[in-house]
C-alpha cells in the first residue's frame, strides 16, 4: 500500500485542477512543487497593495461555460476587458486590430473602406496561399499593420524571422471591422479578485502541498509515495534530454515599484518596434481598476518591462517554439512518455503545447476525468 492515490508534480493551473478533481474523488494527493509558491505561472504577489503577475500578465477568457463555472466556484472574477495599446515609435494603436486602428492607421472612416485597403495591400503582396507567418499577417491587415504592429513585435517575441514562423500565431489575434478593442473573442472574461495565487490556493484546499521540492532529483523517492504520478514538468526534462532539448522562448521580466498612481494609463502596451529591447510594459493596478480591496485609489504603481529570450538550460521555460524541429522532437519525446507506467503527463511543459489558460484546465478535468471516472 502506498501512502497517496497520486503525487501531482507541479502547482500550476493543470496540476491544481488534477488535484482538486482527485480529492473531491476520495483520494488521497501530495501536490509537490519546485518553486517556493503555488500557482505556477500564474503565480500572484501582493506589492503595496497590488497583484502583481510575477510570471507574466494572465487574463483569463474563455467561450467553455463549463470552465468559466469551473472557476467561479473557486473565486469571483472581476470585469476586467483587455484592450492593449501598441506603441510605434510613439504612435498609439488600439489592439486588437479593429477599425479604431484602421482609421488611425490609414484615415479610413467606414468598414467598407478599411476592407478595401486590406484587399489591396493584399493583392499588392501577391499572396494566394499564406505558407508562414509574414504572410498570414499581411493577408489578414495589409502591409502598413503587419509592418508597424507585428512585424517588430513578432520578431523580438519569437527571436525568428516572421517568415520562419507558423502562421496560427497570429490567428489568435482577432481581426474586426467593428469599434471593438476587446483584445478576446470570448464569452467570459476577468481577472480572478485578490489574485489568481488565492484562486489557486483554494484549488488546493485540503491538499497536501510540499513547495522547493524537485521530482526529477529526487525521483524514486517520490514514486514510492504514490500509485500514479502527474506529472506537468518540461516532458524533455523528464527524459533527461536523452533526445535533446525543446527550445522555449523564455521571458525576463524587469519589475518597478513608481511613486506615481499612474503610469501608462492601461495595463498592457505593446512596444510593436524592433528597437525598443523590451516587448511591453505591464502596469499591473489596471488588472485591478487601481484600487485597493477597500476601494482606494492606490498611489504607487508597478510595472514590468518584458523582454523575450531564447531559453537556456537554468531559464523559466514560457513559451514552446512549435517549428518543425520542435514539433517532431516533442513527438518522439510523446512516444517515451506513452510508454511510461503510472504516469500521465499533462500541461504546457509536459505536453509541449502553447495552451490558454481555460484550455488547460479543460485538458485537466479531461484527463481527471478520464482517470477517475
Ligand atoms: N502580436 C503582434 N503585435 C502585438 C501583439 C501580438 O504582432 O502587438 C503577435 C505576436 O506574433 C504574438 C502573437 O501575436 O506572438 C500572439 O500574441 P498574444 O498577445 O496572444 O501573445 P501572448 O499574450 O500569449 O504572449
């Protein structure tokens, strides 16, 4: 008899799902967790009255009901509407990209007209059939947008040529002939109030968590705890790069407490040039309206300059870079992992997979729910 039914490796939004799942199952779970905090990379910390998004902005969107039900119970979620600003070179453009932008961009007034300017900056480029990103983006906007808004943005996000990256990267992005500059095509949309690190926190209520804990150093150890593991860690790491690495884009993020109340006015603005280093600036009270849990105006600010580098083995691995190499290399790895016993790997880490957050926890309750019926 071993002491847990399953041992979650990883407190992120995958793990804590599992977990959440598995305890109102009836089993028994120890959740361990490298870092010092639960969360992952949603991980939320308190300054001066803010929640700052430690590990990058998080807006939780989704059209699942199930998942934004899901969430609720756990914790009630604020109004909060991302509506981004690119800054060019001083230049400000409403995002996404909607006629707000097309009428600054190009002085057109009615749907019609942008369309058109779409069309024949389209036509001018001579693309049928979009093969890559470049070309997903100037079929989608036209050449002045893909240039000033993407193009720069793009290629100190991703450190690769636009043309040698896939095209579904930009299809997040909404395109609309509407005065809308809600950045997300979905129903359900907010930011969970007192931080996602709270609505994690009651994910795992009742659960044994154990922080500052590493599974692949101490493996076998860990294994005789439980019967099943779940794990969400890098699926490479777990292999011990036997097939080598996955490249990730890593993000390092250069955070300042200023003694102002405001600082960018929003809480997001994209720096869309290629010679600003940084990708945006996040101003994190605006998650928050600005105010404090007892309605107060806060009068500092924090923000966080973003700058996006290609992971190096000892870096926090954010984004999975899905080229061809990438995507046949995970493969292998899946085989590996299909072959393991005991184990289910789950999450963007172990799957390999630029997943949103309501799709994680979709893929979690999925999995728990296939696991334990
Ligand atoms: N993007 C862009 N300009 C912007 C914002 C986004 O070109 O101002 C492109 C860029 O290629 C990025 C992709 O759209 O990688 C997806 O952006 P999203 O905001 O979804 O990225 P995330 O929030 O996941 O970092």
């Amino acid at each position: 008899m071993k002491q847990y039914d399953y041992l979650v490796v990883g407190a992120g939004l995958f793990g804590s799902t599992f977990a959440h799942e598995a305890k109102q199952k009836g089993k028994k779970v120890l959740v361990i967790d490298k870092r010092a905090q639960i969360a992952g990379n949603v991980y939320t910390k308190k300054v001066e009255g803010i929640n700052v998004h430690q590990y990058g902005a998080h807006i939780f969107h989704t059209n699942n009901k199930k998942v934004w039900e899901y969430v609720n119970q756990f914790i009630e979620f604020n109004r909060f509407t991302n509506s981004p600003v690119a800054n060019y070179k001083g230049e400000l453009y409403s995002l996404p990209f909607n006629m707000y932008t097309f009428n600054k961009m190009w002085g057109v007034v009615t749907p019609q007209e942008a369309k058109e300017k779409i069309e024949s900056q389209k036509k001018e480029a001579g693309i049928t059939e979009p093969k890559n990103l470049e070309e997903q983006a100037i079929s989608l906007v036209g050449y002045d947008i893909y240039e000033k808004l993407i193009k720069g943005y793009t290629e100190k996000q991703w450190g690769r040529d636009c043309k040698d990256l896939p095209s579904f990267i930009i299809k997040r992005l909404p395109v609309r002939l509407t005065f809308d500059n809600n950045y997300f095509n979905a129903l359900y949309q907010g930011i969970p109030v007192g931080g996602y690190t709270k609505m994690v926190e009651k994910m795992l209520e009742g659960i044994e968590v154990r922080l500052e804990e590493d599974y692949l150093a101490k493996k076998d150890e860990y294994d005789a705890l439980a019967d099943k593991v779940v794990y969400t860690g890098a699926i490479d790491a777990y292999f011990d790069y036997q097939l080598g690495n996955l490249e990730y884009r890593s993000v390092r993020f250069e955070n300042e407490l200023l003694d102002i109340p405001n600082f960018q006015g929003n809480a997001a603005v994209n720096y869309t040039d290629r010679e600003t280093p940084w990708t945006r600036i996040i101003e994190h009270k605006w998650f928050e309206f600005g105010k404090d849990e007892e309605g107060n105006d806060l009068p500092k600010t924090v923000i966080s300059r973003e700058y996006s580098s290609e992971w190096k083995p000892g870096d926090e691995p954010y984004y999975p870079v899905n080229d061809a190499r990438n995507t046949n290399l995970y493969q292998e790895y899946k085989k590996l992992a299909d072959k393991e016993e005991n184990i289910i790997f789950g999450g963007r880490l172990a799957e390999y997979k630029y997943y949103d957050m309501d799709a994680v926890i979709a893929s979690a309750l999925a999995c728990a729910e296939k696991e334990l019926g």
